[in-house]
C-alpha cells in the first residue's frame, strides 16, 4: 500500500507542479499584455491612403472622422455596421462631424467579429489599390487586431496603429476598476485563442470586396 501512497503523492506532485507553471506562464503572459494597453498611437502625423475603423463604441467612429477631417487620409472605411444601419445613421453619432464627409466614407456590413474586420477590410483595400491603412480601435483590442490583420493582408500593406482609449481602460488606471481587470482579462484570453486558432482551423482567405 505505501508504494501505491508514494506513486500516488508523485503524480499529484508533477501534476501539481504543471499546474503551477501554466499558471506563472499565463499570469506573465497577462502582465506583457497588458504591459501593451498604455502604448501610444504609432505615427500619429504620418498621411495613408485609407483610416479603417472597428465597430465597437462612438469614441472610434469620432476619431476616425476627425482624422479623415484633418486629412490624414483619402477615404474611411467603418468595418462591422449592422446591416440596415446606413451612413445618417452613422452620423448622427457624432453630431460635430461635417455632413461632406459622406463622400469619402464606405461602410463594410458583412463582418461580425475581428477576423470578419481584417477580411472584409482586405478586400476593400485590394478593391481600392490601397497599400497604407490607419487602424483605429480599443487600445485593449489593438493586438488581436493587428495579428489578424497580419494574416489576411498582403505584406506590402503598413497597417499604423492608432489606439483610442475607452473609460475603463484609460492608461495607467484600468487595473484599479473591476471592470476595466475584467474587460483586460478576457481580452487576453481572446487573443490567446486567436494565436492557437490555425493549429486547429485554417486561415480565412480574402474573396470578393464587400
């Protein structure tokens, strides 16, 4: 019986002890990534032929227009509207930007998540013949962005990060608000999933532009 006691109190050990160290890698992991939230917008003065924005709160749709405003590019293109939202909507939104940028602003309508964001948004750019984008999003959601961007885009597009920064995850303060921890945590997990996800499913290809 004592051998069976001493096998049984190894394993548990070794097990233990696996345990343990997936725990320290992820805690690490967290800690880099979150390391990332704070990182300034790259380039910020830099002209592209296009600013892309993601859908996900009236802070990166504002930005997106005051940066085509100032004409730091030559079109926008909103990717993940909700079908039968049209660009008043869009508009009204933000109320302080003029109605002439309506020429210059396409809505993508068939992506539903980030990967959906980097396909419908590779097409337009193969569509349009466009080699540098702005890419505006959540400061928490820029780095699983930019990798499936990465994936799906030719290497001779520059995609130029330009984060914008939510309440709850504003720099130097999202650790002290159980909702901003939370909303930095479960973001860390999508991105780790997005990393393992071609071990298990192809990369999407681009087909037709939206």
């Amino acid at each position: 019986m004592i051998p069976f006691l001493r096998r049984l109190v190894r394993a548990f050990g070794r097990a233990f002890g696996i345990v343990l160290f997936l725990a320290l890698v992820w805690s690490a992991g967290l800690v880099w990534f979150a390391a990332g939230i704070d990182a300034p917008v790259e380039d910020p003065v830099r002209p592209t032929d296009a600013i892309v924005v993601l859908t996900g709160g009236s802070q990166r749709i504002d930005v997106g227009f005051r940066l085509l405003v100032d004409g730091q590019a030559k079109k926008l293109f909103v990717s993940g509207v909700h079908e039968g939202v049209d660009m008043s909507e869009v508009l009204k939104t933000s109320p302080q930007t003029p109605h002439w940028v309506e020429c210059c602003v396409v809505l993508g309508h068939s992506a539903d998540n980030t990967v959906g964001n980097a396909l419908e948004t590779a097409a337009w750019l193969e569509a349009e013949h466009f080699h540098t984008i702005r890419l505006v999003t959540a400061s928490y959601h820029m780095r699983r962005s930019l990798l499936e961007f990465a994936r799906v885009l030719p290497p001779d597009v520059t995609v130029i990060a330009h984060p914008v920064f939510p309440e709850a995850v504003r720099p130097g303060r999202f650790w002290l608000t159980r909702a901003g921890a939370g909303v930095i945590v479960i973001e860390y997990v999508k991105y780790l999933g997005a990393l393992v996800r071609p071990l298990f499913i192809p990369n999407p290809v681009v087909s037709a532009s939206p």
